[in-house]
C-alpha cells in the first residue's frame, strides 16, 4: 500500500470530523456574512496546515482565499480549485444535518463540494508531513462558483496562467474524471406589452404570458439531443392581477453546448428572438458565463497520468464529459492542462439527498496527492 494511503487510511476518522466541521458551517452563496465567516474559518484550518492565506475582500460575495504552500518564484505552481460556497439556504442544516449512516455521510454541500476540499487538504497534509513536499502549490478557494463565479473568473484565469497545471476538487461523477464540460449560457428575456382589462378591454391589451408562452416554444425547439445543446427555461414571471391582460414578463433561460462555435450560434439564436405580435416589445441580456472546457492533449495526458496512479492504487479510474458548470473551464480556457471532478464520490448534488461515500475519501485524497507530487 502506498504509504500515502495509508497514512490517509490511518487518520479517516479525522478527516471525517473535519467534513463534519466544513459541512455544519452553513455557506450558501449570496449570503455573505456566513460565507465571510466560513472564509475566516477556512484560512484559520489552511494556516494550521502550514500555509500562507490571503483573503481577497469581494463586497458583492464572500470573501475568496489564496492558500499557497512552497515558494513561487523557485518554480510555476500546482494550481488546486475548490469553492466553498453551496446551494442551499441558512436553516437548511435543521432538516438536513451532517450524519453518517450506511456508509456515506449526508448534509448540505458534503458532495458539492466541502468533501473535496477536505480531501485536498488533507492530501497537501499527508504529502507534507510523509515526504517533506516543498514544491509550490496554490489552492485558490472562491466564493461564488455556484453565482456562475461572476466574482473570481479573472482571478481564476490569472492563477492559470501561472501554473503548470490545474487540478479541481469538483465532486465526481461516479468516481470518474471530468475532461471534458459544456459551456453555459444564463441569459434573461423581458416581453413588454400593453395592458388592458381582461374583461371590458380584452382585446386592447398585448399579453406578455401569451407572447412569453410561444417564446418558450421557440426556445425549448432549439435543444438536441444529438448535438448536446440545450436550451431550458428555468423561471417565468409576469402579470399582475388574474383579471388584467399581462403587460410585463420575465424569464431565465439556460444554455447548455459543446464548443466554442455552438456558443456563438446559440447566443445570437437566443438574442435574437422576436415577438409574436407586432406592438410587442422582447428584450434579451446574458450571455455565455462559462466557456466549454475541451478535452485537449494537456486534458487528456494529466488523466492519463492519474489513471495509471489509479492503477498503482488498485483501483480502475474512466473519464466523463459534464454537463454542469465548474471553474475548471476558465483554467482550460486558458490552456493550463486541466483535470476536474478530482473530488468526492457520490451522488446528489443539490439535491436533498446529497451524500458521499465515506470510504473512499482516503483514495480520492491520496490520488490527489499524488498528482500534485508528481505533475
């Protein structure tokens, strides 16, 4: 057995109390005195871990924090990417509270994404403490990648370019590798039309729900199975009173596609959408907020190596392309090769049934370890 391992294996049982510990600090991402909070916290654990922390204010977010083992200027670092904002809403842990039961640990964010990031501390811990591992490493925690990481995509990019190579402790797809990711689109529709009373002056209004209604129609007609491109409208609103032809509507609408070229085609499709009658007015903002992360030669020799690491370990290791959105797409969007879904095992993201399976948190940790000892 790797000593790594099981050294790993040795202490699972403190890394379960750390899981337990990241998981009960609430995190949700648009509330930011609990995410300056658990940024607080979060440096306080990576400088007990021997590293240097920079907290980075956003006024709009929480906090982001750049943890850095090693000396930069002796040479380019490993770049780990991990955020610790979540889904879910303060209070959410009075109905789902972090237990372990059946072998898999349960509460909001254990999966997406706090167990992955206990998993990469503790492989910096066990690789520092057993080998004496001084080479640079950069852990860049965000705030905001489940906001679409409107606040530290620049940052993330910057850190990239630096770097010889990006490892992202996003959660795993059945405990497969992520090379590949759609790009997504998030764009917002706005119909305006003409109000009127809907029973004595029905036909002198212009109804938004109706013109929103095909609206949806023409969108949705865009998704294909074939190509991967999906277009899917999330929410709608408008209207005012029951008895009032519908003079304002509003919806968000999702985009999901393969490449680059896609991209463009389906955002003009999106922007360029026309009401159904005339009067009416149809307004379209967005765009694409994370570009498609390619399988590359870079991708696709860092799973090459991590596969044969596997290998050394004793367990087999496959690949998966993504439909979800991960910062890994700014790293690779910047050729800095890039392997994601490094993180923990199991099922359920953002959903109440959220969970890892705790026994394989010793692996994932040690095959992350050694990726960064050996890139």
């Amino acid at each position: 057995m790797s000593k790594l391992l099981q050294y790993l294996t040795d202490h699972h049982t403190d890394m379960l109390d750390d899981l337990g510990e990241f998981v009960s600090r609430e995190s949700p991402s648009y509330d930011k005195e609990r995410m300056d909070s658990f940024a607080e916290f979060l440096a306080g654990y990576a400088n007990g871990l021997g590293a240097e922390v920079e907290t980075i204010p956003i006024e709009e977010r929480g906090n982001h924090l750049r943890i850095v083992w090693g000396d930069e200027n002796a040479e380019k670092p490993v770049l780990i990417l991990g955020h610790f904002d979540t889904v879910w809403p303060a209070g959410t842990l009075d109905a789902m509270p972090f237990r372990v039961e059946d072998g898999v640990a349960r509460g909001p964010g254990v999966f997406d994404m706090k167990g992955g990031l206990v998993q990469g501390f503790w492989a910096m811990k066990a690789l520092r403490e057993l080998t004496g591992f001084d080479r640079p490493v950069v852990f860049f925690c965000n705030s905001d990648e489940e906001a679409h990481s409107y606040f530290s995509r620049d940052l993330i990019e910057a850190e990239a370019r630096k770097a010889r190579a990006a490892l992202v402790l996003e959660s795993s797809n059945g405990g497969r590798m992520t090379t590949s990711r759609k790009g997504v689109g998030v764009f917002e529709v706005e119909v305006t039309g003409r109000e009127s009373h809907a029973g004595s002056n029905p036909f002198k209004g212009i109804s938004t729900i109706d013109e929103m209604a095909r609206l949806v129609l023409e969108l949705h007609s865009h998704t294909n199975a074939d190509t991967g491109t999906t277009v899917n409208v999330g929410t709608i609103e408008g209207g005012t009173v029951v008895n009032v032809v519908a003079g304002k509507a509003r919806a968000k609408v999702n985009l999901r596609v393969m490449d680059e070229a896609e991209a463009e085609r389906m955002s003009e499709v999106i922007r360029s959408v026309e009401p159904h009658h005339k009067e009416a007015a149809v307004e379209v903002r967005g765009g694409i907020v994370r570009p498609p992360m390619i399988r590359s030669e870079g991708v696709a020799s860092l799973f090459g190596q991590a596969r044969s690491i596997a290998a050394e370990l004793g367990f087999e290791l496959d690949e998966t392309m993504s439909g979800g959105g991960s910062d890994g797409s700014f790293a690779a969007s910047v050729e800095t090769p890039t392997l994601d879904g490094m993180g923990a095992v199991g099922q359920g993201a953002h959903a109440t049934h959220e969970q890892i399976k705790v026994d394989t948190m010793p692996q994932r940790a040690t095959l992350v370890a050694h990726m960064i000892e050996t890139i």
